[in-house]
C-alpha cells in the first residue's frame, strides 16, 4: 500500500532525511523508532506532504503521490495524527472531529460508529471544548478526527507522549482493533519501546535521517533495537 523509496528531505542547508526507505502494509503496523530528534516527524509530514522531499518516491495505493498537495494526499487516504495532537482548543469535541470532513465526499460525511466505541469518553463530551479535555482524552480527539477521514493508511507521530498508563492502553487497543480489520495501513513513530514492540509487524530504528537497523516481526529481537536506537 504504502512503498517509501529513498527519500531525503532538506530544511535551508540541514538535510533531515537521508536515503529513507520503510514500506507499510494492510493489516499491518510498521513502527519507526528512534531518539528525539533523528528524523521521524520530518519523515511522517514528508509522506503527507507538508515538507516537499528532494530525491526518491513516495508510492500509494500503486500512484506516485511525491508531488501531491497535503490536501490531495488526505483525498486519498492518509490520516494523520501529529505530535502534540494539534486539537482545536476553542471547539468543542464534536466540531474537532467534524474538522475530518473535509477529505470526505458530502454522502460520508458523518462521524464513524468506531470513533466512539473505541473512545467512549468524547460520546459523552461532545459538546466540551477541546482545550478543556485532558492531554490523554485530546489523544484520543486527535486519533478520533483521523478516523472520521475513513483512512486506508493511518500514521501515528509519538501518541504516547505525556500520555497516563491507562490511556496509553486505550491507544494501544484501538491500534490493535485497527489493525485487525485489516484493510487499512499504521504507521506508529514511537520511543516507547514496549509499546510497539507489542503492536508493530516491522520495524525501522532511525539515527541522524537515516534507518539504521530494520526487522520484522519474526526476527525481532527488543534487546538489539534497544541498542540500535541508544546509537
């Protein structure tokens, strides 16, 4: 579904991504990994368009999509949820999520039945202001916004961060339920080792824009990506 081809990416003079490669699947969740600072963001806003990048391909859904507007790519099917959620805080929970709209055809445009059993808690608070909510419960907006988009590729920037234990296994249980309908692509940029350990099919370890080490499920072994991601 998604083939991210050598790709880097340039701020000014600074070169943020260096010959990026990772792929993500139907059904399946592809983890990127890594320190602060290594090039995840610029990768995840790269394939959605908001950084152009300089050299290799972004393919979708077999369509080259490395020349496509931000707004064309949602078109598509990206979703995105961007570190540090990026509510909107002056409306309420259910205009932030009616802000999904916008990719959607007029006939779609209605709030997924799946948005509120995996989050129960913005049913209730549907007409709360979105700055109110708790950062844990602004997660969950964030997530639930993207859902509204009917995504076939979900990407995930840090959605743990800052986040309470008991939210953090809402999240982890609704990626899991996301990726057992099996037609929609995760890709999880994460720190929280245990966490995607737990959910990810692949797994790429970024350092300085690069990917320094890459395994899938079946040879994966925490200790070594522990490793590759303290380089």
């Amino acid at each position: 579904m998604l083939n991210v081809d050598n790709i880097s990416l340039y701020y000014s003079a600074a070169q943020a991504l260096r010959g990026v490669s990772i792929v993500a699947e139907p059904g399946k969740v592809t983890c990127v990994l890594g320190r602060n600072g290594v090039g995840k963001t610029s990768l995840l806003r790269a394939m959605v368009g908001q950084y152009p990048i300089a050299g290799g391909s972004i393919v979708f859904d077999g369509t080259d999509i490395s020349q496509l507007k931000p707004y064309e790519r949602a078109r598509r099917g990206i979703g995105f949820v961007p570190q540090g959620r990026e509510i909107f805080p002056l409306l309420t929970v259910e205009e932030n999520l009616k802000t999904g709209f916008g990719p959607l055809k007029r006939a779609e445009r209605n709030i997924p039945d799946d948005v509120f059993s995996l989050f129960p808690v913005l049913q209730s608070m549907l007409g709360r202001r979105g700055g109110d909510l708790s950062g844990g419960q602004q997660q969950q907006l964030a997530i639930g916004r993207a859902l509204v988009t009917r995504p076939k590729l979900l990407l995930l920037d840090e959605p743990t961060e800052g986040i309470q234990p008991s939210i953090i296994k809402d999240i982890g249980r609704a990626i899991s339920y996301l990726r057992s309908l099996g037609n929609i692509a995760i890709v999880l940029v994460e720190q929280y080792l245990d966490f995607a350990c737990e959910l990810g099919d692949h797994f790429a370890v970024m350092d300085r824009g690069a990917v320094k080490f890459s395994c899938d499920r079946g040879n994966l072994d925490p200790a070594q990506i522990s490793r590759a991601m303290a380089l």
